[in-house]
C-alpha cells in the first residue's frame, strides 16, 4: 500500500512539476493569480528613412556572380568592297560570327531591305552656330531621305526632356513635332540619351538607331552622368549616329560680352554646388557662370561622342555650317540603306556586367566589314 502511495505521489508530481515551471513565468510565487508579466512595450512606427535603412543592403557586385539569361543579340553590319562602296545581295550563308572567339549559329538575318525605327535627338540649347529654322529644315530633310516605311521618334531637350513624336511612319505628325521645337535654356543631354535608350528604344524590335544632333556639354543632368549612358549603349542593339557642332567660340564670346543682343553668358541653371554623380570635379566647372564653358568640358564633350558612335558601329560628324550639317543628315540616311543584321543566341555562359567581344566575317575575299566590336551584358539595375 505504501508502494502504491509513492507511485501515485511520484505519477502527481510528473505531470503538476512541469505545469508549474510553465506557470512560473506568469504566476507570482505567492499565488495571489495575478499577472507578473509585463505588458509589451509599443513598438514605434518607423520614419520612412528608418525602414529604408533596414532593408538588407544589396549584394557589392564582385561578391557575388550574377549570371544573365541567355537572349538574342543583335549585330547591325555594313559590308563595302575596296573603294568603300556598299556591297548588296550578300545572305545568310555568307557571314560567319564568333563571340569571345567561339563560333555561334546564326539564328535571325535581315538584309538592307528590312525597315529601321530611327530615334531622332534635337539639341535645343541656345546656339549662334544655327538658327531654329535651319535646324528644324535639316532634320526635315533628313525625314524626306527616308524610306515609307521606316518609323521615326522625335525628342528635343533643353533643360528639360521633351518627347514630341513617338515611333512612327505618318510623316505629317513627324514634320509637326519637328516644327514645335523651341530654343531654351540648359543642357540636359545624359537625361535625354537615358530615357531614349532605356525608356524607348530598348523595348523596340527590329533594327534601329539614334540620331543625337548636340554639341556634347551637359549642364543640367542631375541623375545620370556620360559614363551610364556609355555603358547603356553598349548594352543596346542599336546603331548611335552623332552630329557635333562646336559652340565653344560662340560661348566664350559671350562669356567674355563680345555678342551683343545675345542670351546671359551663364550657360547653366545648375546651383554652384551641383555636379554630376561618377565624376570627378573639373577645376573651375561647377561655378556659376562657367559651367559648360571650359576647354575641358568641350574636349570631354567630344570624346563622349566619339564613344558613342564607335561603340555601337555608328559614326560622328562634325557640323559647323548648314552646308554640312545637310550633308552629315544625307550620309547618315544613305547609310541606314545599307546595314544587315544577323541574331544569334550566345552559346557560351554570359556574365553580367562583363563585355564581350564580337566578330563578324563574310566568305568573299576584298570585302571590308563594319560592326560593332562588342557588348556589355546586360544586368538589370534600378531605374535612375
């Protein structure tokens, strides 16, 4: 009987022992029920810069190998013979192309008969070198040596961007939004080459090519510099034509007051304290009064736009009379005429971020091929 009365006791004491520790966080030793847990304290709300602060921090791009998703590419080609003149009739089985040396298959090919959607880019910052009317009938002009069926877009900008037209073949609301360009103040020229890339061009099909009609200095860009659109174009299948005209004299004469009648000799509207993200300050840009006026800008200026132009396999000309900005609009439509294009699906493992060298060959002898020498493959950023 006292055996059965330990084991009873013991079989109690099993089961009530761990229900008091349970208990204990919220029963006062002295057993009077009530509550010894304190209440949660309230949670403040967070301000949005705290919660933006939470958020884990990105990756740092070399931590970790971000690898892209194999997709077509694009190579627009101008074949010409020895005396530089444009070889037609060439097909598919007369290219040969090879990426970072190993050989890819052709999988799309496009001869010159195939329509271009043309992104045409007006500098509208105040110039002495053209009037507005010399400009609006060039690029008129320019139009009219088009084929029907090749889309157009027009964008201006000043200090700010201006879309007028987009992408199409109805000729009269291209001539319309020519005409409604205006001569203002600023130069926000890296804006308007991000949005045209990255907001128009990069969802368009097909071939197509940038036209960008500037003197090549930015004053008043706030969230892009060169060197993103420089890597952005590297990224898009399109062709970049340039067409520079050299203010440089026009400005320095009215910096110094010798232009009577003209606009204030500050080019700018940017604040003193202004610069450009990813750039290292240039001794005396950034001041009112001279910024966008410095040998150096004009000389970084012109670099920019050689670079785009080479490293989409466009070209740069250079502007400084109507005689020849006509003649610069004229060759570049005549050029549109005579590009192929093939497509291909990269065969080898591609790296974000990572550039890749492309070559394209033809199997007749004596030909001359131009095309763009590479790409940087794409890796998706945020937008700026």
């Amino acid at each position: 009987m006292l055996r059965r009365s330990i084991k009873i006791f013991l079989l109690i004491a099993i089961v009530t022992v761990p229900a008091v520790f349970a208990q204990s966080g919220r029963v006062t030793p002295g057993g009077n029920g009530r509550s010894n847990e304190r209440p949660p304290a309230a949670v403040p709300t967070p301000t949005p810069a705290e919660a933006i602060a939470a958020v884990p921090p990105a990756l740092p791009a070399d931590d970790d190998i971000i690898k892209v998703e194999t997709q077509l590419v694009s190579v627009p080609i101008r074949v010409m013979d020895k005396k530089g003149r444009f070889v037609a009739g060439l097909a598919r089985e007369n290219f040969a192309v090879s990426e970072d040396g190993v050989s890819q298959q052709i999988a799309l090919f496009a001869n010159e008969n195939e329509p271009f959607t043309v992104a045409l880019m007006l500098d509208m910052s105040y110039s002495t070198t053209f009037k507005i009317a010399e400009i609006q009938s060039a690029a008129i002009a320019f139009i009219d040596q088009l084929r029907p069926q090749d889309k157009v877009m027009v964008i201006s900008f000043d200090q700010d961007v201006h879309m007028l037209c987009e992408a199409t073949s109805d000729r009269k609301s291209i001539y319309q939004a020519i005409k409604r360009t205006q001569i203002s103040t600023g130069t926000s020229l890296y804006e308007a080459v991000d949005l045209t890339i990255n907001d128009r061009m990069r969802r368009i099909t097909g071939r197509k090519a940038i036209i960008l009609f500037t003197d090549g200095v930015d004053t008043t860009s706030r969230r892009v510099n060169d060197l993103n659109n420089l890597d952005d174009a590297m990224e898009l299948d399109a062709l970049i034509y340039t067409i520079r005209y050299d203010t440089f004299a026009d400005v320095q004469a009215m910096k110094n007051g010798t232009i009577l009648g003209g606009p204030p000799p500050v080019r700018d509207t940017l604040p003193p304290t202004s610069g450009i993200p990813g750039r290292s300050p240039v001794p005396g840009v950034g001041s009112a009064g001279n910024q966008g006026t410095t040998a150096e800008e004009y000389r970084r200026a012109e670099e920019y736009l050689d670079s785009l132009a080479v490293r989409t396999g466009g070209r740069r000309y250079d502007a400084s009379t109507l005689g020849n900005l006509a003649a610069a609009y004229s060759k570049i439509a005549s050029e549109l005429r005579e590009f192929y294009s093939i497509g291909y699906y990269p065969s080898t493992e591609r790296i974000a971020g990572r550039r890749t060298n492309v070559k394209v060959k033809v199997d007749r002898p004596g030909l001359v091929v131009r095309a763009r020498e590479g790409y940087l493959n794409r890796r998706e950023r945020p937008r700026r």
